[in-house]
C-alpha cells in the first residue's frame, strides 16, 4: 500500500500540494486515481468501463491541464471515454450526468476550492450525487493494484459550461427576455472560475454588471482569495457595491460551489445571514420544511428561522458532506447548508451550488426592486450576536485524536458539575455549551490536530466570564496551546 496517496483524502475531496519542492499531487498520482475511479465505476454501475464516459473540468490553477491529462490517461487505460470541459464550475460538472446531450457516468472536478495557488485537489461525481469519504478512500487504496505508464490522454471538448449557463438563465428568465433589467449587480469571483456568472448569465438577462471585479481567471489569485469566507474578500467587494451604489453583490470561491451576499447598503450577508437569507427564498413553497445546518450556527438564527419563518432547523455536524447527506436524510429537509455558504437545495438534487444560490437571490432582488425593496428585507429581523470569537487550539501531542477525546469528555464532566453552564441538547458534534446571554462549541477538527472553538454572546463582559472559566479548565492540559485565549 502506498500511504503516502492516501495522504492526500481530504473528506470527500482529494488535495494535495502540486506545485514547488514538496509536490505530493503529480502527473503519477493523477494517473493513478483516474485509472483507480474506472474501476469504481465500473463496480458501481456494473458494466464495463470501455462503455463509461466521464467529464472532467478544472478551475483557473496552474496545474490544472498537467493533471487533466494524467487523469484522463489513466481514465483511458480502462476504456472510459473522456469529455473535457476546460474552465468550469463545480456543479456544473456534476450536471454534465443530469443534462441530457452528456448524460456521463462520473465527472471530476480540478480543484482545491479557496486554498493556495500551489494546491489541487479533485471532487469526484457518479449520477448519484458526490462521493463520499468511504467511496474516496477506496479508490485511494485500491491505486497500488494498477502500474503507472506514461501515455498520451485521449479527450473530446464539450461546451459544459455555456450549457449549463443556459440551464441558469432559463431558471430566471419566466420567458422574459430581459428580466433582470433595471438591477445593478456587482460579481466578485476572485479570478476563479465564477466570472462566467456576471457575462453569460446575468448580463444577457438585462442586468448591469459594471464595477464587477477579478472576472479573469487567474491561477494565482492576485487580488484576493477566492473565498466569501475570508475577511478581505469580502471587505473588497462590500466596498465596491457601495462605491457604485448597487443593487446587490455576489461573490463567489473558486470553484463556484459557495457564495454568499452582498446587499444594497454594502454590508455582508455572510454566514449565519447567508443561511437566513437561502432558508428564507425557500421558505413559502416548503412551510414547516426543515433546514439542516452546520454546528457553528447562532441561538439568534434558530430564532429566526424557527420563529420568524416557521421552520423546523437541525443544527447537526461541520462539513458540508455531513450537512447534506443528513438533510438527504430527512423527508421534509428542502435545504442543507453550512455557514461557509455551501448550500444545496432538495429541488437542484441537493447540489451545493453557488450559482444556483446566486440565481433564486438574483430572481427575488429583481422583484423586490419593483416594490422598492431590497434582498436584505428578507432578513432584516434576524438579529446578531453582539459579540463573536473564533479561534482554533492546537494540539501538541502526537496522539491529538485521543487528547481531544479527552479534552471534551471531561469538559462534559465539568458542565454536569456547574450551575452556570449548560449543556446543548441535541448535539451532535463536540461539545456545546450555553451560558448566561450565549454559548460556545468545542470541538474537533475534521483533519487537522487543532481544537476549534466558537463563541458568541450578548455582552463582552458575559463572554470574558465564559471565556474565564473555560481557559482556567483548558490549563490542566499541557498539550494544549491556549495562548491565544
């Protein structure tokens, strides 16, 4: 067994390091999962590989054709046919298996979503939707039983990503031919992948897209990171909607499978409003429906989603897979989402789509404007929590699994003890904890030996008591760095 490429799972994605001194993501690897993701295929439809077709698309990064054609020789190898769909989304790969002039068997995706310029990675798709940890892990493991050779890929072009811009602008257009006139829309894609939003979708249904910004695909990412999570991101293009007086703004990460809001006053919508926000545009045609989240989601949006638009919410587990394969779960889920801005709509397949995101906020802006109003009056009665801290505790031990086990089973201990903590019910992930005007989550990191924390209160004096106590108790553990608390 080669462990060194079972390094490279990352959840249900597989990213590795692909550029520099210390690659561990090559042409070899690339050769091998192709070849390795055939066989997967072929047990999962059970036929042969020689009549399977698989689409592959990449974002803007520079290694990304190197890898495409590694990929497809190892596809080739097999027998599988290889569409290639060049600059793409995401999702738009998947829907190369639901859209009826491709109707491919598996689609891969090049990507390593808003990390560095030097990392690639792969998202991986069969008709049934994404593929999960288990289903990654196998195709990893079962690379040592295939022979790496150097051959020259075999590939067709297809124009994936115009159609699916089609797809897109019929689910706005109500055959109207200019239904977004009138609307001022400003797109921030990062130099990624999502500038086609701005000039093949909204631009042609009417709407003025001038002051969008990082349009240009760009491997380097020159000018931000391509992610609405990150601060400057999104303090760029808040600054741009207000400069040009625009209705809206959209940004999306780099391979468009997130993206989250900006509204009319230049202020983000972000996280937990971006979860308000696509829970309320789903809200009238699923009354009572549920919405799975993420664990990291405030009291204040339970509150709303709970109270104002009356719905059912589940705060369940970090990890957009482990969001929506719960929502995939439940009858009356019509949307699984996590505050990182992936969200996935039972009517889109439970595809974490930001396009298809962007596309119901564009659809609901370009009505509201008519009544004067703006995307922001959604959720203008979601309140925020005062006060928010984020930080992640390292881990100083080998044995970090085990310590962070430790860490929150004795914590649970010490809430059970305490009469002014108390613990959530239910919970699904960590521990969290609710506290006089707020509450935390301890946790676990999904891949990294880091504790996270999350923290959010009504007052800076009710969160430096909570913080007060939690610190004195994290002490006892030396292999714990809390320095930064």
């Amino acid at each position: 067994m080669n462990s060194d490429i079972l390094k490279l799972q990352n959840g249900s994605d597989i990213r590795g390091i692909a550029l520099g001194d210390n690659k561990n993501l090559t042409e070899r690897e690339a050769f091998l999962i192709g070849a390795s993701y055939a066989i997967w295929l072929k047990k999962l439809y059970k036929k042969e590989s020689k009549s399977l077709t698989v689409s592959i698309g990449n974002d803007p990064r520079l290694t990304a054709e190197s890898l495409k054609n590694a990929l497809s020789s190892g596809l080739n190898t097999k027998g599988v046919t290889v569409l290639d769909a060049g600059l793409c989304s995401t999702p738009a790969m998947f829907m190369s298996t639901i859209f009826e002039q491709y109707k491919c068997d598996g689609a891969i995706m090049i990507t390593a979503s808003h990390l560095p310029y030097d990392r690639n990675g792969f998202k991986f798709f069969s008709k049934n939707g994404g593929l999960d940890k288990k289903d990654i892990k196998e195709i990893l493991e079962n690379t040592t039983n295939i022979q790496y050779i150097k051959a020259p890929a075999k590939m067709n072009k297809i124009d994936l990503l115009d159609t699916y811009c089609e797809h897109l602008k019929g689910l706005v257009s109500m055959c109207k031919t200019r239904p977004l006139e009138g609307l001022h829309i400003i797109v921030d894609a990062g130099n990624g992948a999502g500038g086609f939003f701005a000039n093949k979708v909204l631009k042609p249904l009417g709407a003025d897209i001038s002051g969008s910004q990082f349009l240009e695909p760009d491997g380097t990412f020159p000018n931000h990171t391509p992610n609405p999570e990150d601060e400057n991101a999104m303090d760029s293009i808040c600054r741009k909607v207000k400069e040009v007086s625009a209705d809206l703004g959209l940004i999306f990460d780099t391979d468009v499978d997130r993206s989250s809001a900006v509204n009319r006053f230049g202020e983000e919508i972000n996280r937990n409003s971006i979860v308000a926000l696509a829970s309320a545009l789903g809200a009238r045609e699923n009354p009572m429906g549920t919405v799975v989240t993420d664990s990291v989601t405030s009291i204040e949006l339970k509150c709303f989603l709970e109270n104002t638009l009356g719905l059912n919410h589940i705060r369940y587990k970090r990890g957009y897979k482990n969001v929506i394969n719960k929502g995939m779960e439940l009858n009356n889920c019509f949307l699984a989402i996590e505050t990182s801005g992936h969200a996935a709509y039972r009517e889109n397949y439970f595809l974490d789509d930001g396009a298809y995101l962007a596309v119901k906020i564009v659809k609901e802006a370009a009505k509201l404007k008519k009544e004067g109003k703006g995307i922001d009056s959604l959720i203008n009665k979601l309140k925020q929590p005062k006060e928010s801290r984020e930080y992640r505790i390292k881990i100083i031990a080998n044995n970090y699994g085990e310590i962070g086990d430790k860490v929150i089973k004795n914590l649970k201990e010490f809430v059970d003890k305490s009469e002014d903590l108390f613990l959530e019910h239910p919970n699904y992930e960590g521990i969290r904890i609710n506290f006089n005007g707020g509450w935390l989550l301890l946790r676990k990191s999904l891949h990294d030996p880091v504790m996270p924390l999350n923290i959010e209160c009504n007052s800076i004096k009710n969160l430096n008591t909570a913080m007060s106590i939690l610190k004195e108790f994290l002490s006892d553990y030396p292999e714990l760095d809390i320095s930064m608390l």
